[in-house]
C-alpha cells in the first residue's frame, strides 16, 4: 500500500497543471476575471498585449462593487463574452442591431447601410389594449425584425402618430431596443412601464448580443486561406480552424476536433488555455510522473 500512495502523491505533486480548467484563456500575466466574468483574448484589460487590437480592449471597473466590465469604445456595460463569436452587452433601450419595437401609437424602423442600404420595421396602432396577448410579440403591441448578417451599422427611428394621447393610460411612451430573441417575452405591463434594468442614471437597459469576428486582412481578400498567409494577423492558433463567421462580419477561430482551449492564443506556452488536446497533455504527463 505504500509505494501506491506514493505514487498518487507524487501525481498530485507534479502534475497540478493537468486539470484544464485551471490554465488561462489569457494572455501571460493579464487579468482573467472581472468578478465572475472571463475575459477571454482576444478581448482584454489594461496592457496592450493583452488584447488583440483596441477593438476588442475592456475595462473592470472597480468603483462598482462588484466590479464592472466595459468596453472601452462605447462604454457599455458587458454580461458576457463567448468564444463562438457573440458578446452580451447591456444596452440603452432605444438603440441599434437586431430589433424590437413595443408600442400602441408607433411607427419604428430601423435603417442600415453597408454595400446596400436596408429599411425595415413595422406600424402598431392598437386603441384597445384587449387584443395583447402576453408572450405574443407579432405585431399587436410587440413586433421583432432580424437584421441582415453584417450590419455593423444600424439607426432606429421612433414616431408616433397622436402622441400617445388615445392610449395614454396603458401606453405612455414607445420603446425600441436591440435584444437576444430568446431573452424578451413580451408582457402587456412592459407597456405601461418598462424598467428591466436602470442604469447609474436611470435609463432602462436591456442584454445586447453583439457578433463579433476577426477582421479580414483586407476588403478583398475574404478568405481563411488569405488570411493565414500573413502570419503577423493571423489570428487562429496552432491546433485550431479558421472559419468564416455566421455573422459574415469577418472570420472566427475554433479548436480541432478532441481540443479545447482558447483557439486564439498561440504562443504555445504551456500555462495558456490554448487548445490542447485533453488526452494528449494527461499522456505526457502521466508518463513524466512514472519515470
Ligand atoms: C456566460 O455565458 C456562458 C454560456 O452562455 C455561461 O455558461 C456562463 O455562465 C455565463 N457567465 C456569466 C458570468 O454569466
Ligand atoms: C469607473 O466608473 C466611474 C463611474 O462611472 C468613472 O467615473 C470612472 O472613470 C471609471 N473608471 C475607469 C477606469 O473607467
Ligand atoms: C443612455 O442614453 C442616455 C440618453 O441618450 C445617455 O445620457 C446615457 O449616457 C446612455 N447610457 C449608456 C450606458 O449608454
Ligand atoms: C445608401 O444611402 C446613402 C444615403 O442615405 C447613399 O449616399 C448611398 O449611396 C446609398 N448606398 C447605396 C448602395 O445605395
Ligand atoms: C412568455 O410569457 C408567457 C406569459 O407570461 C408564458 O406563457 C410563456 O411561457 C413565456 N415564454 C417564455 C419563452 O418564457
Ligand atoms: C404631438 O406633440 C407635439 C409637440 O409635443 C406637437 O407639436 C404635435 O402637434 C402633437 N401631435 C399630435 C397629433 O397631437
Ligand atoms: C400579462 O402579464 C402581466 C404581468 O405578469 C399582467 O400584469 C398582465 O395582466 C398580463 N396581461 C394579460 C393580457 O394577460
Ligand atoms: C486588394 O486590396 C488592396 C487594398 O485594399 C490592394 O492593395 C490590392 O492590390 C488588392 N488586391 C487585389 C488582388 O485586388
Ligand atoms: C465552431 O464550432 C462551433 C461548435 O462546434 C460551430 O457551431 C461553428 O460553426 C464552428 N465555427 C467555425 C468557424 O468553424
Ligand atoms: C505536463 O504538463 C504541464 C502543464 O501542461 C507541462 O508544463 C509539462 O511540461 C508537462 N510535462 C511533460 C513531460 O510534458
Ligand atoms: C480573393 C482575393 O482577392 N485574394 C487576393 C488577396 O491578395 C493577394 C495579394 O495581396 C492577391 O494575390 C489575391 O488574389
């Protein structure tokens, strides 16, 4: 029984790296967490190494507690980042990307423009509010448009028709937001009053899902082949497929298949959640620990 515990002792002594969800999905000596939430490269905090170019540069912000990530750009508030290419960002309501409209006396369209330019969006005038069913957003009181994929550049617009003056007591004010489909279910209360979340100074705010990608190198050069030519931009680590993101804004990494890790670290240190094969890394391990 002795040289059996020996051993186990001598694994967990030597091996403590083995389990994989204690490497980083950072970049060496930066700032995982913002309280609960990763931060993920190619998005990072502080020091430019950290992350990939300033696009993708966040802050924790401390003076919340608890703390709070940002973006630097637009300083909106983050609730997530995933590595399949969508970020959640809390968002004034009133705002851009995909689209819902609450309302009984509203005109609401959103406009976009990248190589054509798009209009959509819908007219609701409901005087009664007995035809709202609550969980029903097609059109009575609630309508959702999807925006075309890469749009990175989208305007809503508000009208009104009589001011809100026939449906003053159970609709008050308009509302336009961009929000994840699955997150909003409508609810005829929202009508009367709408307050999710305030933010510091009291505007409602609604989770934002963001696409995000790698940028192509340039306008015309749209492909992963092109991409990996130039190793400097390349973006995609060793073990790991370039892809063309769903959102068509640019392309996405991925592991392998049997890898995991974060696909956009690449500098091959052992102490970085880049992707790694599970079996592979226990494998050598093992074997270092009987030898
Ligand atoms: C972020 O989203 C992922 C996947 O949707 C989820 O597993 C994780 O718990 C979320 N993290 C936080 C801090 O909300
Ligand atoms: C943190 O938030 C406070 C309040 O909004 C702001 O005054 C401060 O400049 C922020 N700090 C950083 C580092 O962004
Ligand atoms: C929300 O919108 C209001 C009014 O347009 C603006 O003053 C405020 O800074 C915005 N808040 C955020 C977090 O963008
Ligand atoms: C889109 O609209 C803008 C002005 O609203 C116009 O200048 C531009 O030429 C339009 N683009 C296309 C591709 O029609
Ligand atoms: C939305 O709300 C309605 C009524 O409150 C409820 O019946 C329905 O299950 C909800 N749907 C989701 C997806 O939460
Ligand atoms: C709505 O209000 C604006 C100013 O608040 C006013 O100029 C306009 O005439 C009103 N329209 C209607 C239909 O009441
Ligand atoms: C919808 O749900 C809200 C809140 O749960 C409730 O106050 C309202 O009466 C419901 N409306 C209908 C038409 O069922
Ligand atoms: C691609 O675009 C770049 C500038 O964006 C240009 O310098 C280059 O000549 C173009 N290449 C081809 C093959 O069109
Ligand atoms: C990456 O993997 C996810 C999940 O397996 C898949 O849905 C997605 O299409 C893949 N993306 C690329 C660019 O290969
Ligand atoms: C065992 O794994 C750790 C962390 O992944 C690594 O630093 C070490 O070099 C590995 N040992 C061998 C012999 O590969
Ligand atoms: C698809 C495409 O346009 N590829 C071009 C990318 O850029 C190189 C030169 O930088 C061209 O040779 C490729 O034809």
């Amino acid at each position: 029984m002795g040289p059996l515990l020996l051993l186990f002792f001598l694994l967990f002594q030597l091996c403590p790296a083995v389990v994989p969800s204690a490497l980083s999905l950072t970049k060496p000596g930066c700032q995982e967490k913002c309280e609960n939430l990763l931060v993920p490269y190619p998005f990072g905090i502080g020091d430019t190494n950290c992350y990939r170019n300033p696009n993708f540069e966040v802050v924790c912000n401390d003076t919340y507690f608890p703390p709070k990530l940002f973006w630097v750009d637009t300083g909106k508030e983050i609730v997530n980042i995933s590595l399949q290419g969508q970020y959640r960002l809390l968002n004034n309501v009133s705002s851009d990307y995909q689209f819902t409209a609450i309302g009984c006396d509203i005109m609401a369209y959103l406009y976009g423009s990248k190589d054509y330019n798009f209009t959509s969006g819908c007219i609701m005038l409901c005087p009664n509010k007995d035809a709202l069913i609550n969980g029903s957003c097609t059109g009575f009181g609630c309508c959702q448009t999807s925006i075309p994929k890469g749009y990175k550049h989208v305007e809503t617009h508000v009208l009104s028709f009589y001011n809100h003056t026939n449906v003053y007591d159970f609709n008050p004010c308009s509302y336009v937001f961009v929000v994840d489909y699955n997150w909003y279910n409508f609810s005829t209360s929202d009508l009367l009053n709408f307050n999710y979340y305030l933010d510091d100074e009291g505007y409602p705010q609604v989770p934002l899902v963001v696409d995000w990608a790698i940028d192509w190198p340039t306008k015309n050069n749209t492909s992963c082949e092109e991409a990996m030519k130039d190793k400097t931009s390349y973006a995609c680590g060793i073990n790991n497929v370039c892809g063309i993101s769903k959102n068509g804004l640019g392309y996405s990494c991925n592991c392998s298949q049997g890898y995991h890790g974060n696909p956009y670290l690449q500098n091959g240190n052992q102490d970085i959640n880049e992707c790694v094969n599970p079996n592979d890394n226990l494998w050598s391990n093992f074997s270092f620990c009987f030898n």
